[in-house]
C-alpha cells in the first residue's frame, strides 16, 4: 500500500485546534480538542475531499517546497 505526505497547518486557539493542508484545491480542514484529534480529523477530510473530487484535489504538479508564518501591519485609514 503506497502512501502520500501532505504538509499540514495545526492551529492552537482558545477552543480547540484547527488543522488544514496545503496545497488543496477547495476547503479541506480538521478540528479537535488537541493537535491529535485536529489531524485525526483532517485526515478523515482529505481522504474524502479526495473521494468526492477525485486525486486532482490536489495540486501534485506544482508540489508545496516551504511553508511560513509572518505578519504584516497595515496602518489604519480613518
């Protein structure tokens, strides 16, 4: 049984995590109490984005190198 990496985003908020892939094509994302059940959840997500739209869900021909977390400020127009 073959297998595919995909680069996942945990989030941490004050209710819960949040998890998403990069990459996809659409609105794939997982939830949870912890990090694990978030990616438990994603999984199960993938695997049925993936079902639904077929493997061209995900961009394969374009493969995600890096990922970064930055901010930017924009200053208030009043």
């Amino acid at each position: 049984m073959s297998s595919t990496k995909y680069k996942i985003i945990v989030e941490q908020h004050e209710d819960g995590f949040v998890a998403y892939p990069l990459g996809f094509a659409g609105c794939v994302v997982g939830q949870g109490d912890t990090a694990d059940e978030a990616l438990a959840d994603v999984q199960s997500a993938i695997r049925f984005h993936i079902g639904t739209f077929g493997k061209d869900a995900f961009a394969e021909d374009s493969p995600l190198l890096h990922a970064y977390m930055t901010e930017t400020e924009l200053a208030n127009a009043d």
